[in-house]
C-alpha cells in the first residue's frame, strides 16, 4: 500500500485517492461544505490555508496545504518538498 504525504506529516493512502482538484471553484467549496455537513471531511491543513482538495473513493474529502502540482508529483514518485 504507497501513502503520499498530503501536507506536515500526514498521510493518505494513494490507492483511494480519486481526484486533486483546487478549492477555488464553486462547485469544488460546494463539495466540500456537503462532505462538511455529513462528517467526510479530513483537514489535514493544520490551520493553514487550504490549496488542494483530495476526493476519495470513500466519499471521503481531505483538505490540504499543498498545491496540486506538488501531491500529483508526489504521486508519479518525483519528491518535490515545497510546503504551505
């Protein structure tokens, strides 16, 4: 089982993982706001901004401090650090 690092120190297992997608379209906050209402939500933010939304097969949703770019690179196995 490969888990990615999904932003300071957490972890999500990248079998599950469906879509990365950015917080920033309505439809994307509306997502969220409805896995927020029937307890899907995983803030892996730890109090900063959010930058990427991780959909997974579960209906479950993580909110991460990472950008897309660098949890898609994280995936394909190039290690790319930058952080929030």
């Amino acid at each position: 089982m490969k888990f990615i690092n999904v932003g300071y120190g957490n972890m999500a297992a990248a079998h599950r993982l469906i879509a990365v997608v950015s917080p920033d379209a309505a439809p994307v906050r509306r997502l969220v706001q409805d896995a927020r209402d029937a307890g899907h939500v995983i803030d892996a933010t730890c109090g900063h901004k959010t930058r990427a939304v991780l959909v997974m097969d579960s209906e479950h949703v993580i909110l991460s401090p990472l950008m897309p770019e660098t949890i898609a690179a994280r995936i394909d196995g190039k290690t790319e650090e930058r952080e929030a």
